[in-house]
C-alpha cells in the first residue's frame, strides 16, 4: 500500500484511469495493486481542516485512516456505511495518538 499526497498543479498525474472514486474527492482508491494506493490531495486536507475546525495533521491523519478503511472494504455511500466509517476512523485514530503519546 502507498500513500500518495498531492497538489491540484500536479493532479493532473493522477492515474485518472485507475480511479474509483470522484477524482476531485481527497481520499481515491485505485484498483490494480496488491492493495491498493490512496490519493490526499493536501489542498483538500487544508480545505477541510478550516471548515471542520481541526489542525492540518489530525484531518490528514483522518484521511489517511479513511483511505485505509476503503481499502480494506469499508464503504460509506449510505448513511449506516457512513456511520461505521465515522465510528472507525474514530477508533483508529486514537488508537495512533495512543501509540504518538507511548512513544512507540
């Protein structure tokens, strides 16, 4: 698995093909690997951070997390799926700043 980060000069790249999901969407997944790459645009990341309230980092940590759920088969088109992704993200994601603040 890879995580890829990119800027709307460069989204252009973007293996457009490959993709699954809405192109301009933060968080893409792309078919075709052993598991698959997921695509932060961190313009998007940013966007987001201000309209939520929250520091670059943690909604860039929440997409990544969201990324990975995708990956492993997690949807979120329905609002039950939406709600499990929510409920997951959240679990994940303390569970790194548990292993941050261990120093592990």
């Amino acid at each position: 698995m890879a995580v890829r980060y990119y800027t709307d000069d460069c989204s252009y790249r973007l293996p457009q093909k490959r993709l699954t999901a809405r192109w301009l969407r933060e968080v893409a997944e792309a078919e075709g690997y052993v598991l698959g790459d997921v695509f932060i645009d961190v313009e998007t990341v940013a966007d987001n951070a201000r309209r939520y309230g929250a520091t670059r980092l943690c909604e860039m940590r929440r997409v990544v997390v969201h990324g990975v759920l995708h990956l492993c088969g997690q949807g979120d088109k329905t609002p039950r799926t939406n709600r499990q992704m929510h409920r997951k993200e959240d679990k994940y994601l303390k569970f790194w700043d548990e292993k941050l603040s261990a120093g592990s």
